[in-house]
C-alpha cells in the first residue's frame, strides 16, 4: 500500500482515466486535470497546463503522476501530500501578480453589461467543467471566454481579469 507521500502508480493512472478523450497525444487522464484546474483556478487551458507543469517540477515528479493525483482526488481517493501542495503552491503562483507593484490600467473601460456578460459565461464554463472537466466543448469555451475576459480587462491573466472586472462592476454600482 503506497503510503499519503508517494506519488501514484502508473496503474493509478489507467485506473482513473475517464472513458472520453481529449486533444490528440493528450491523455484522457491530463484532459481531465485541465479541465478541473480551468474550473477552480479559473484560467485559460495555457495556463492550465502551466499550473500542471509548475505542480510537477515543484513535486518532482512527472505532470502525468500529477494529473493522475487530481483525478484520483476527484474519484475519492486521497492524493499525495507533496502533490496537493505543490498543486496548491502552483494556483496561488499562478494568482499572484508578476508584478505585485505595478497598477494597471485600462485606457477605456468595457462597458458594464459587456464586462457583466462576459463573466457570467465565464462562470457558467467553470460550473460545467466541474461537472464535466473533458467535455471538450466546453474546455474550447472556457478557453475562449478566458481569453475574451483578459482582452476585455487589458490583463495577462484570467485571474487578473476576473478580479479587474469584478472590481469594474463593483465601482460601476456605486
């Protein structure tokens, strides 16, 4: 019996892959931790796969051990200390600004009920990929309403644009 620090098994791997499939040479098992990462995070699949990277190298071990964990955690099992932190590690990295000091701006701001819109279906991608992280469908949504979102809110981030238009509805009800 692995013991809570050791990274899963190959055969966890086979044994957590959901039936469906996503982009070609991906496993089903990587689609699926994506998929859950640009639901909690909210992110872009780019940077999805960044956070997973990210996860591995600070767990040294490999994105798919890390993926595999995920799955397995999502399924009931308990995933890997170092994992879950190396993965907790990763999100607040990937949350933190690159610039901590640095206030961005927009030179004209979306309107309200634009910015509003956008964020709801940012919202609505990430309550369909919790409860299907592989629907490729909807990871193509949820990456494209990322990216609309970051456009819209002139950020490098999801994260960042997620908080500059949460903070451009809360001034604009003032």
């Amino acid at each position: 019996m692995a013991s809570p620090g050791d990274p899963p098994s190959p055969a966890l791997s086979a044994e957590v892959a959901p039936a469906r499939g996503g982009p070609p040479g991906e496993s089903p098992t990587h689609t699926w931790a994506v998929g859950l990462l640009m639901a909690a995070a909210p992110c872009s699949v780019r940077e999805a796969k960044q956070i997973l990277l990210a996860a591995a190298e600070l767990a040294r071990v490999t994105a798919v051990e890390v993926a595999a964990a995920m799955v397995a955690g999502t399924l009931g099992m308990p995933m890997p200390v170092r994992i879950e932190r190396a993965l907790r590690r990763s999100l607040e990295a990937a949350r933190t600004p690159h610039r901590p000091g640095a206030v961005q701006t927009v030179g004209i701001q979306p309107s309200r009920l634009r910015t509003e819109e956008v964020l709801s279906r940012l919202r609505g991608c990430q309550a369909r990929l919790a409860a299907a992280p592989t629907d490729p469908g909807t990871l193509r949504a949820m990456d494209d309403v990322a990216y609309t979102l970051c456009v819209l809110m002139g950020r490098p981030s999801t994260h960042q644009a997620v908080l500059a238009a949460e903070q451009h509805l809360s001034a604009a009800a003032e």
